[in-house]
C-alpha cells in the first residue's frame, strides 16, 4: 500500500492526504510538518527517510540547449526554492481605470503597461524564468507608480483649477455689485 501524507502548510492548514508525487507539487519545505499513518507525532519533512528525494534536485533532467525554455524544478541551481515575485496586477488596474472613470484622464490609460507587465509575471515564472518574472514585477511596479503620480498629479490640478475658477468669477460678482 502507497504511503500517503498530510502536512501542515503556512497558514497552519493541514492537507492531505497526499502520495510522495503529489507532495512534490505541493512545494514543501525541509522544515514543514508532515505525519503518515503509523508515525507517533508529526516530524519535519527533513527528518522522514522517504521524502528526502523532494529536497533534491533531479539528475537526469539535463538542459537541453535545444529547448525553448529551460525545465522547471521546485528548486534552482542553488536549492533555492523561488518565490513568486508580486504580480501588481490588482494595482496596475485600479491605477489605471479609477482616474479615468472619476475625471476622465486619457493619461492614466499609461497604466495598460503597468497591467501588460503584470499579466507576464505568473506565466514567466510558472515557465521557469525567475529573472525574467522578477524583471516584469519590478516593470509592472514602476508603470503602476508612474500612472499613480499622474493621476494624483491631475487630480490635485483639477482641484487648483476648480479653486481658482471660484475665486476668479467670485471676485467679478463681488464687483458686480459694487457698481450696483
């Protein structure tokens, strides 16, 4: 009978049952908490004899100088497991459609660089391309604040124009009825 195991993940949620391939998918961590069936008490992933080929990067999976992409692991060359890089696609929207829905802001439609970058960031780094995933979070991030500073900036212009119209005809009424 296949060993199956549940584990704890990082928000403190057990899953499982899970077999030994599909905890590889799961992406757990030497130091995360993991029971079987027959096991007293709950050990860090490290410590269990089986699931040490997890922490291991596969040997026979040479780089192909063939291919278009480079095979993914969980880890990089280093051991490193890679974290997805923020995507900024929530903020790259809001930044982009909330000044033009509120004044009409044709500028802030720059931000559709900010959204094409952030679509890219999950789909590059799901492919294997961290640096190229991290490099499309970082672009995606400085058109975001761009269009965020442009909208600020026309708004708070907006405002002064808004202002200094009041003020200007405010000033012709009041000598309107000086003369009256």
């Amino acid at each position: 009978m296949m060993t199956r195991y549940f584990y704890i993940d990082s928000e403190g949620n057990q899953k499982g049952p899970l077999t030994l391939d599909e905890l590889r998918v799961e992406n757990i961590r030497k130091e995360t908490l993991v029971w079987a069936q027959g096991m007293p008490e709950w050990k860090r992933a490290s410590e269990l004899e089986n699931l040490k080929p997890l922490f291991e990067l596969p040997r026979s999976t040479p780089y192909n100088q063939h291919q278009t992409t480079p095979p993914t692991h969980q880890q990089t060359a280093s051991g490193e497991v890679p974290i997805l890089p923020k995507t900024w696609m929530v903020e790259s929207i809001l930044v982009t459609l909330l000044p033009f829905l509120l004044c009409g802001n044709v500028l802030s439609l720059i931000g559709i660089a900010a959204i094409v970058n952030a679509s890219k960031v999950e789909s590059l780094f799901n492919s294997g391309h961290y640096d190229q995933a991290k490099k499309a979070s970082n672009e995606a991030a400085r058109w975001t604040k761009i269009t965020f500073w442009i909208a600020i900036g026309v708004i708070l212009l907006v405002i002064i124009a808004i202002i200094a119209f009041v003020m200007f005809f405010g000033s012709f009424a009041e000598l309107g009825n000086n003369f009256v």
